[in-house]
C-alpha cells in the first residue's frame, strides 16, 4: 500500500473500493483538497476487510478462574463493585441533566467540580458487564442495566445525544484551546461502559445510547474541520478511536468509523509508522490508548499503516521503555530517549502507573492474535504477575495508582470513596477479566498462554480442559482433558522465555522426553480422551536483569517473578498508604541497596528462604536482606533495584 504525503507532511488519504465489499481500502492522493482550512476534511470511507486471525480468544464465559491468587483479587475486586452504591455513581449525571439527585456525592476525581467527573461511572459499567461474562454476577448485571436506564434519562433530558456528568461549557473551553481537563477522555469511558454493557449483558438500551453519543460525537467535530480537530487532539482523548472502530464493527455503520478517522492523531502516529521513537517527553497514558484505536482498525480493514504504527509503538516500548515489571513512565511521562531507564528511574520516584500497564495488556492481546508468536505472552506474563497482581489491595479491593521502584518505595492504595483515579476505574476492569487471555484457540486446537487455576470450555469442540496449579509457586501446570467423546485437538503449551533450564511434560504419568525452547510452544496433537493428563514442569531459576543504560543497576527474578528487596516493617502508616498516589520519597532519598555479587551466579548469593516459596535470602553481604515476591510485598519498604558490585 502507497501513501501519499504533501511537503507540508500532512497525509491526504482517500479510501476507496466501500462498493467492492472486501476490496482493499486503497490509498490515494485526495487532489484538490485543501486538508487544513476550516471545515474541510480527509474523504474516508470504510469498508470492512476482516485480518484473519492466527489465534482467537474464547468469551468469558467459558473460562472461569478456579482457587487462586487470580480469583482471590477477582473476588476481592467483585465486593468492591457491589459496594459501591448506584445513586452516587449517577450523582454528577443526574445533576448535569437537571434531574433530582439526592445522593451523598463520592470524592476524589468524581467530586461534583471535578473535571473528569462521570469517567469512572463508565469504567463502572464495563466492570460489571465483564463480570456478568466472566463469573456470571447477575446482581451487578442488573444493577448496571438499571444504571444504563438511568443514564439513558439523563442522556433525554440533556438532548442531542450528549451524555455527560458535566456541561457543555467543558467542551467550549476544548474548542477554544482554553484550559480544560480530558472531555472526550471523559466520554470515551462512558461510552465503552455502554458497548460493553451491549456486547456482554445484551442490553441493547445502551447500545442506543451509545449510538446516540458518536452521533453527538459527529455533529461536535464535524464543523471543526482537520486542523482545528488536530489541535484539540492535543488534550488527551483516551480511546475515541477504539471505541468508535467497535461501534463501528458492532452495527455495521461505517459512519462511525469515519468519525473514528477524526481521532487519527497525525502529530503521534506518523513518527511511529515511519518506525521513529519521538516519545520522550509525551504523557504515557494519552497514547497507548491511541495505539489500541490503531490496532483494532487494523483488525477491520487491514491497513498496514496502523499495524506498522501498533506494532512498531509495542516492540519500541516493551523493549526499550519497560522497567523489569512490565511497568513503563515516570511520573506518568516518558522523560528520556529509549534505553535510558536507570536515568529515569531516578529522575522522580512515581514509576510505572497502573492504567499503562492494563492499557499495554490491551494491546499486547491485539497483536498476539495476529501471529500467535508466544513472545507475546512473555510481556504479557511478566506484566500481569509483577504489575498486575498485587496491585489491588487483599482486603478492601482498592487499586494501586504508581507501582514505585526505587529503594524505600512502599505500596499506596486508593480510599474507598474519594480517590476514583483513572488507575480506580482501570483497575475495576482489569480484576472483572483476568480470565480473558489464559486461552486462545484456532481451528486446530488450543493455545495455553498462562498458568492460572482455571477452567476452559470449549462447547463447539465438545471438549473441557481443567487447569490445575499454584504458579508462581508451583513450577508447573497440570491439564486435565473432560471430553464426551474422544477429539482430535492440537494442544500448545507456552514455554516461557524464563525456562532457560529446559523442562519436562508427562502425558497420563509417562513422560515425552521431548521439550520445546523458551518463548516457543510444546505442541501435542493426538486424539484425547476424557481423563487424559498433562503435567508439565519448567524449572525456575534465579537471574540477575541489569538496566540498559547502567549494568550494575539491576533486578533478581525468580523465574518470571520480581523480587523485592525487604527494607524493613517501619509502618508508612495507614494515612500514608490510603489515598495517595504514590508513596511520598524524594528522589535519591534513599540509596539502592549494595549487593557484593556474581550477576551470572545468584544462586551463589542467595539462598531459598525455608518454608518461604519464592523468597530468599543473600549472603555474605555487608547487611544481609531478604528478598520475595514484589507482587506480595505490602505494608513495608522494598526496592526492586539494587546496585551489584
Ligand atoms: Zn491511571
């Protein structure tokens, strides 16, 4: 595919061939128009393409997490959600549209002058629709429908398809480049709620309002014209693209894909399709969002384009901006050029927010699925065990904003009613759908991503398979076949990039004597009976993970597993960890701890702690300390980088 571009650098891209169902969007020079004068826009048209997909996820439904420390933050996650009263979620919306409300208002970001008040009522409803899906809450489904009924008043009483928790002045100030938080931001959450709601729960009320919104959408950027347009995409806008594109993909209306083109934000995505990284210095969170939008348009039309632009922002970041947890950002920017992350980390202490990493798992998912290459699922194992795990608290179910690496850092969680963070609302959603990508499938058969207690359901093939571990703590997995009649299925186990010490696999007790490399899959294929077993064992081992820009800073892992230099009990304090954002130290407060160590030998250093699964003790240093899961860490110091001499 072609793409033209004008010496001002500005793309003018015509998509032709919307009469030829499945002809490729072709790409040309739109002549005559002037892109930039007020008013004018791209002609667009779209037409779906579908890319096939070399692995495709099963509906919640047929996963359910089993015994765990998955389902023990899904459980923890889901009391949380039924907690949190209806009336103050639709507080700041009843009001906006003038109807009676008198509910006690919640705090933090949704207070009733906050500025993106109404977002996590959106994050809200997506919550609960993955919880119907993925463990069949019927209580929080029927209490979001009501909440769709509601907001569905509210959206009548404000007219015009606009439904907002704050007034119309917000997006004056937008257009007029005058100061205003993230409306469209705002917006992109309510209106994922209510497609989530459609697609899960099947309430097709929300999907009217939903549509109601992108044709409000519609109206507001039309008049606007590119220019103007590209300048409001300057504010953050969360994933406008992304949403429209499903709504889109969910009606069949190509009009909302064209409205999704509006959002094409040319000043980010056109140094990433020419492979460039100029993100240093562009607030992390704004962005991936976009790179989601960029992804699942690929999805519908094929444009390579936007698979150069996802797939070139994933590999750069993952590679060259992630600390060991899969975290990335410093004060939720990307301060340095890439592969500087020794000098970042200690440029401030409020590393790695939550949202990024639920929002890279996002689009980690996408593109797994066009290749099913398993290096995939080696960040995405990585993130989700070190950054996702144990950042939800075990008792009260709030979230975590900043995943703090320096020495001295502790752990800080939202407070029930007055944080409601972007990292609260991201983190409601992440918890109601940790069963999404254990499994993938193609026609042939099953792909085993992670290993996670759970079990799968694949109706059409007649088959159950039950997944019976304790990972991280166990190394290993058991797979037990439940099938009516015996199938043909092609079985493929991840073999992770951390089992660099090989394995082994037993089928019904008799073991295969064969294996397959890190970042690969074991592939079995054979016709399974009901009761047939698979174990398999990777053996962990502990390594050392230096900082590319600074050798003798670095991490220990145990397997895929951080673990976090204990740095005593002395208590941060119930009021220092509920509410703030971060643990308040300043940078360079405290040092890293020293280790007097062979990097290539840890098991030289350090000892398993007995009785203690995955934690370990050095020796032979100046001051001795203990190291274990970060993903366990609570309640004291730790740090997840050392200085190694
Ligand atoms: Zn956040």
């Amino acid at each position: 595919m072609s793409e033209a571009r004008d010496s001002t650098g500005i793309h003018r891209r015509q998509f032709l061939g919307a009469a030829a169902a499945g002809a490729l969007p072709s790409v040309a020079a739109a002549a005559g128009q002037a892109a930039g004068a007020a008013g004018a826009w791209e002609r667009v048209q779209f037409a779906r393409r579908d890319l096939p997909l070399k692995a495709r996820p099963f509906p919640m439904t047929a996963v359910r997490l089993t015994e765990g420390p998955f389902r023990d933050a899904q459980e923890v996650n889901r009391k949380y959600l039924h907690r949190l009263p209806a009336d103050r979620l639709l507080h700041t919306f009843r009001v906006t549209a003038g109807l009676p409300s008198t509910a006690q208002p919640l705090g933090g970001w949704e207070k009733p002058d906050g500025e993106l008040r109404g977002h996590f009522t959106g994050h809200y409803l997506s919550a609960c629709a993955f919880s119907y899906s993925s463990y069949g809450d019927a209580e929080l489904k029927k209490k979001a429908d009501a909440m769709v009924a509601e907001l569905a008043r509210c959206q009548e009483a404000l007219k015009d398809g606009y439904l907002s928790a704050y007034p119309l002045e917000f997006w004056d100030r937008l257009k007029a480049g005058k100061r205003v938080w993230a409306p469209f931001y705002t917006l992109h959450k309510i209106m994922a709620g209510l497609l989530d709601m459609y697609a899960h729960c099947g309430n097709q009320q929300a999907l009217a309002v939903v549509e109601n919104m992108a044709g409000w959408v519609d109206r507001w950027t039309e008049p606007l014209g590119e220019e103007h347009m590209q300048r409001v995409l300057n504010v953050e806008f969360g994933g406008m693209g992304d949403i429209l594109y499903n709504l889109w993909a969910a009606t069949g209306k190509a009009r909302y894909a064209e409205v999704g083109h509006r959002f094409d934000h040319k000043r980010i995505f056109d140094p990433l399709a020419l492979r460039r990284d100029e993100l240093k210095g562009l607030h992390v969170n704004t962005q991936v969002p976009k790179m989601i939008g960029a992804a699942r348009r690929h999805e519908l039309t094929q444009e390579a384009r936007y698979r150069d632009i996802a797939e070139f922002f994933w590999h750069e970041v993952t590679n060259a901006r992630c600390y060991v947890t899969g975290g990335t950002s410093n004060a939720e920017l990307w301060l340095t050029d890439p592969r500087r992350l020794a000098a970042e980390l200690r440029m401030r202490s409020n590393t790695c927010e939550c949202c990024k990493a639920y929002n890279l798992l996002k689009l980690t998912r996408h593109l797994y699925q066009w290749s099913a290459d398993p290096r995939f699922f080696d960040y995405y194992e990585r993130t989700l065990f070190n950054h996702r795990l144990g950042t939800i608290h075990p008792e009260t179910g709030a979230s975590m904003y900043y995943l703090a690496l320096n020495p001295g850092s502790w752990k800080t969680f939202g407070a029930e009613f007055d944080s409601f963070w972007c990292c609260t609302g991201s983190g409601v959603e992440e918890y109601a759908k940790l069963n999404d990508s254990i499994y993938f499938h193609d026609d042939q058969g099953v792909y085993v991503n992670l290993f996670i207690a759970s079990e799968l359901n694949w109706a059409e093939k007649g088959v159950r398979i039950r997944q019976t571990t304790r990972f991280p703590e166990q190394e290993g997995t058991l797979l037990t076949i439940e099938a009516a009649r015996p199938v043909q299925m092609v079985l493929r186990i991840r073999v992770p990039w951390w089992a660099t010490r090989g394995g082994a696999v037993r089928l019904n007790g008799k073991a295969l004597g064969v294996f397959a490399g890190p970042s690969s899959y074991l592939t079995i294929s054979r016709v399974w009976k009901k009761g047939d077993r698979v174990e398999v064992q990777f053996p962990m081992s502990l390594h050392v993970e230096p900082m590319p820009d600074d050798a003798s800073i670095a991490a220990v892992l145990y397997g895929p597993i951080v673990l976090a230099g204990e740095m005593g009990r002395t208590d941060p304090g119930k009021e220092r960890m509920f509410g703030p954002m971060g643990p308040t130290i300043k940078t360079n407060e405290v040092p890293f701890p020293v280790l007097r160590a062979d990097a290539a030998h840890p098991e030289s250093w350090l000892q398993p702690a007995p009785g203690k699964p995955l934690t370990f003790r050095t020796v032979g240093q100046a001051a001795d300390m203990t190291l274990s899961p970060l993903y366990k860490t609570l309640d004291q110091r730790y740090t997840v980088y050392f200085r190694v001499s």
